[in-house]
C-alpha cells in the first residue's frame, strides 16, 4: 500500500488503526553497468513485499541523495547534505504532522548516513517519534551470506546485480579492487579511481544468490516494522 494509491481520506482512515509508515532514502548516481536510481530501486523493492506482507503504509521514496564524489559521472544528481538533511527532516515533520508516530526509514546509500546523525535533534524533540534505520546492504544478514559463498560486497558489483536494477550487460569477469587511499578524493580523482564506477570484485552472480539475500533482507524488514 503506496501513498500514490490513496487519497488524503484514505490515509486518515489508516491513521485510525496505524501510525507505522515506511521512508526509502536513495541515491542518483552511477553504479557502473547498473542502474542510475540502484540505491532507490533495492529499498523501494523490499519495502513494497514489505507492505503486501504487513499492510504497512509505504512513503514516496526521495530519489535524490548525497553523491558529490561522482558527480563526473554524467546522470549523478546530488544535493548538498545541509540542503539534504532538512529535506528529510521537512518528510518526517510532515509525516509527523499528520500522526505518523512509528517510521522506518530504509536508506540505500551510503553517502545519505550523516543524516542518521542529524534526526538525533528531530527525535529529541518529538519524543513521541520513533524512528528505525535501516541500511540493507550493512547488515550481518547480507554480510553472512556474501562470507557464505566468499563473496565480497562492494559498490556496483554483484551485490546490488537484481535483475530489476541491469539495465545493460554485465561484464563476466571480475574487477580488481582499486588501491585503497585515506585522501578525499574530488569528483575527477574518484571517476580516475574507480573508472567504469564498480569497486571491484565480480559483476553479477547467479540469481539463486541473489534470491536468498533478497528473501533475508525482507525478513529483516518486516521484523523491523514490529517496532517492539
């Protein structure tokens, strides 16, 4: 159940019997062969077989997120993390607002992080917001079953390869992992680094692997939303 699927009736009347609602944070931003909006289409995803299963409200997700490394990347759209952390905070006082009370934010990129820390302040003040994070791609779930088949998680490699983020061949082989480097790169430092975009490692695997990260972390979702 989406917000474009309701009218303003409709959500009041859920309000009468719920206050849970579901906020996909994500990213415009290359991911090399994949998809430009990858970091929106994996929570957007397991958010929405997350409320078929619950019947959970889900949010419009915010496509837009904190990318300024790899804005020489043509189709990267990044908005500055000041402007962005008072965008979010703008969604979660209008969510708020209307008497949400219960929000799971499901954030896909790793560049959106710093305004984990910034809802600290938003929190303090609403004490009556409960507020749950959650990266999928972070979680000992993932992380055990990439061990499990001695895979190695990274940006634009195989572990974000669903089918619903190809949207163009993948390489067969396997990239090397760049040196690693403890400089801040600028955006033409970070395209000279990481090239085509991946981080290193296998471009895609068999989507029986990629079925069984994708059915854990739905699991995890809709024990998150619980909220005991």
């Amino acid at each position: 159940m989406q917000f474009d699927d309701l009218n303003w009736m409709l959500v009041e009347n859920y309000l009468k019997s719920d206050d849970r609602v579901m906020l996909v944070l994500g990213a415009c931003e290359q991911h090399g062969y994949l998809s430009l909006l990858t970091d929106v289409k994996i929570p957007l995803a397991l958010a929405q077989a997350a409320s078929q299963n619950s019947g959970v409200l889900l949010a419009p997700p915010l496509n837009f997120g904190c990318s300024p490394y790899f804005l020489d990347y043509p189709g990267t759209i990044s908005l500055r993390l000041h402007i962005y952390q008072d965008v979010v905070e703008d969604i979660l006082r209008s969510l708020y607002g209307a008497g949400f009370r219960r929000v799971l934010i499901l954030n896909g990129h790793g560049g959106n992080t710093p305004v984990k820390t910034h809802l600290v302040g938003l929190v303090n003040e609403l004490t009556d917001l409960n507020l749950r994070w959650h990266a999928w791609w972070t979680s000992d779930t993932v992380l055990e079953i990439a061990k499990k088949h001695n895979l190695d998680p990274e940006h634009a490699n195989w572990l974000e390869a669903f089918d619903f983020t190809k949207v163009s061949p993948l390489p067969a082989d396997s990239k090397p992992t760049p040196h690693p480097t403890t400089s801040i790169l600028n955006k033409t430092d970070t395209r000279k680094l990481y090239e085509d975009g991946s981080f290193g490692g296998l471009y895609e695997v068999d989507s029986a692997i990629m079925q069984e990260i994708f059915d854990a972390c739905l699991e995890d979702v809709i024990e998150l939303l619980r909220f005991e």
